[in-house]
C-alpha cells in the first residue's frame, strides 16, 4: 500500500517528517547531489520559468491585475513598495540570460514536489517521475520542495492568512547565505507553518551541505523564482495563493537585485 508525502505531511509531527526527509536526502538521493562538479552555470537562463510557463506576465496581468509595464507594485501587506516581479521577468530576464557564476552541478530530480515521493506501510520510499532528470543547479530540488511547502503546506483562506504568510516569506528572504538560518516571522494561528518553516531550514541545511564551502544563496532564489513564478498559470489554486506567490516573487527579486548591488561594489 503506497501513501504520497503530502498525505503523510498532513498527518505526521515534524520530526517524523525531518526524518524521512534525512532518509530521501542522505540515503537514497545521497549519490546525486553528494558529487558535484563545480563549473559555469546561468542562473537566469536555467531557471526561466517562461520556458515551461510561457503566459506567466499575461496571467498575472489577467488575473492579479499586475502588469509588467511598471517596475515596482505596493504590498499593503507589508505596506512597502517592492520590485515587480513580472517586470523582472519581463525585462531584467532577458539582460541576465548570459550571466554565468561558478557553482556546483549534479543530477537532480528535476520536479520533485510531494507527489513523486510515495511510502508504504513499511516506510519503504520510493521516488517517481523521472521525465525531468538531468544535471542542473544542484540546489534545485531543495528550491523546488520549498515552494510546495510555502503555498500548498499551509492554510490561506481569507485577507488576515495572507497577510500573516506574506510577512512570513518575508522573514525567508531575509538571509544572505545558505548558511543564515532564516527567522520565523509569523503572527497568525496556523500550526502548519512552524511545521513548513523547520522543514524549508531543513531543506536549506542540504542545501549548504551539498554547495561545499559556497555561500552564495543567489543560484538557491533563481530556483525559487522558477516555481514561484508558475504558481499564477495554475488553475487549481485560489487567487489568494496566486496573490502570495507574486508577493513571494517580488521580495525573492527583491534580495536579488540587493545582492547583485553589493557584488558591484
């Protein structure tokens, strides 16, 4: 009998969930992401999500009323002026697209969210849906399964969740570096989201781990960005969800473009 993880997610403590992710990450996926090959990689080339997506600015335009034409929005959630994101993928993309940095490489899963992980009724795990596997970013699926858990692992149903959640993701762009544990910033009443933030540093102590001596956090915000940004296509989430994942993408250009300022100088 096979349960996907997000059943189990639902269902099971925090530490019982931090132990099956140890047991995906440093047993069974071990090999891929604990060989590295540290070479060029372009971050806004690999990690366009118009490659897959390619009405992501029209859909935001259509349904969130956020068009690409100016380059910032106000979140009154926050109430703070921040970049648009659909302007960043509209016009900064494209000026990116050749910038390489030196960073590790590894085979990755390429779309491992929840439901391509199954256990059974002897904890037995099992990894499905290999149609996306190749060498890439090698911190991209740890990026990949902190967006499941950022908009489908928590509870949004009304203006006050959003509100709560959009401070909470800002307390998750806060750090400069793998290594920064990010803080909890959350004043809402959803047990849920402790929950999501103790397995998101989880996720990024991988992360760490398998970057060696590299400190950088911005390969880890461009796979961010690439499923962040997707998130407003999807026809079966609400528009609450829809609205978090564009205010989401905005503070992650947000710490973008502050890092590529303090590498200028």
């Amino acid at each position: 009998r096979l349960s996907w993880l997000t059943n189990q997610y639902r269902s099971r403590s925090c530490d019982d969930l931090i132990a099956i992710f140890d047991r995906i990450f440093t047993r069974i996926l071990k090999p891929w992401y604990g060989q590295p090959k540290w070479e060029a990689v372009y971050p806004y080339d690999e990690h366009d999500p118009t490659r897959l997506f390619p009405n992501i600015v029209e859909d935001a335009a259509g349904q969130l009323k956020m068009g690409a034409e100016e380059p910032t929005i106000y979140c009154s959630e926050l109430g703070a002026e921040l970049p648009n994101p659909y302007y960043f993928l509209q016009y900064e993309y494209p000026k990116r697209k050749a910038r390489s940095v030196s960073w590790y490489r590894s085979v990755t899963h390429g779309d491992l969210n929840m439901q391509n992980i199954l256990l059974d009724e002897k904890e037995n795990i099992f990894v499905i849906d290999f149609s996306e596997t190749r060498e890439r970013n090698v911190v991209a699926d740890f990026a990949r399964l902190e967006c499941i858990l950022r908009f489908e692992m928590v509870r949004l149903e009304n203006e006050n969740d959003l509100c709560s959640l959009v401070d909470f993701i800002a307390g998750l762009t806060e750090p400069s570096s793998l290594s920064e544990v990010p803080p909890l910033r959350y004043n809402g009443d959803d047990p849920l989201v402790e929950k999501a933030y103790r397995l998101i540093c989880r996720l990024r102590k991988y992360a760490d781990k398998v970057t060696l001596f590299e400190e950088s956090i911005e390969p880890y915000l461009m796979a961010l960005l690439e499923w962040t940004y997707p998130v407003v296509c999807y026809g079966s989430v609400s528009s609450l969800v829809k609205r978090l994942s564009a205010y989401s993408a905005a503070l992650t250009c947000r710490k973008v473009i502050e890092l590529e300022s303090l590498d200028l100088h």
